[in-house]
C-alpha cells in the first residue's frame, strides 16, 4: 500500500523537489496532519495531501490494527528521489496535537481498535477516564 500511496504522491510534488516529510496524529476522529516539501535551495514549501492519499494511510491504519493493541496513532512519511520512501509509526507513544482530542475520540479509538487495559498506555486510559465522565 506504501508503493500506491508513493505513485499517487509523486506528481503532486513540485519540480525539483528533494525530499517530502509528512507527519500525522490522530485518534479516533480527530487528526492533525503537517507536510512539507524541500527544496535544492533547503527551503521548505507545504504540500497539501490528495484525499485519496490521506484515505489509503487510514487504510493502513485499519489494516495494521493488532487485537488488544491497537493501531497506531500516529507517523512519519518521507520519501527522497527518486521514489525511496521510508516511514514509522507510533502505536505507544502520546500523539501530538495542537488541539487535544476529546474523550469521544478516545472512545471512538477504543472502539475503532479496541486495546486491552493491559496493555493500554497510559496516556490512551486517562483519555478513555475522560470519555467516561
């Protein structure tokens, strides 16, 4: 699926482009997402994600989801000339928001890709405590 989202990326990037980094966060309905493109002059231009791009990255999110574990919340795209990409994920690890989440998204997270309150983070229960009042 990285290969599809990398050919659909591709011919959106400006001519001359060096490297593309894009980075998300998101639980349950809520997502942030930043991009930008350098460039040979090492300025930094923003590109905007095609919605069919930002729909396969949920696509792998679904498909990544590990009973008890969830999926992750959040990752690190970036992709250099000529089609090299890399990327990581964050399943553990409190994502960052401008805008926090609210206990609904926790719920919905929950509920989307349930976590065993074993193996929950921290961080994921006390967003859940806030869903339940």
């Amino acid at each position: 699926m990285l290969d599809d989202i990398t050919t659909m990326v591709l011919p959106t990037l400006p001519p001359g482009w060096v490297q593309l980094v894009v980075r998300a966060s998101v639980v349950g309905r809520h997502s942030e997402a930043s991009a930008g493109v350098l460039m040979p002059d090492r300025t930094t231009v923003r590109w905007d994600f095609p919605p069919d791009v930002w729909e396969l990255f949920q696509l792998l999110r679904k498909g990544m989801h590990v009973e008890g574990l969830g999926s992750w919340v959040g990752f690190s795209y970036v992709l250099d000339p000529p089609h090299e990409w890399s990327i990581s994920y964050n399943r553990d690890e409190a994502p960052v928001f401008q805008v926090a989440p609210t206990g609904l998204d926790y719920a919905t997270e929950n509920r989307w890709f349930p976590r065993d309150p074993e193996t929950a983070p921290a961080w994921f229960r006390v967003g859940l405590a806030r869903a339940q009042g």
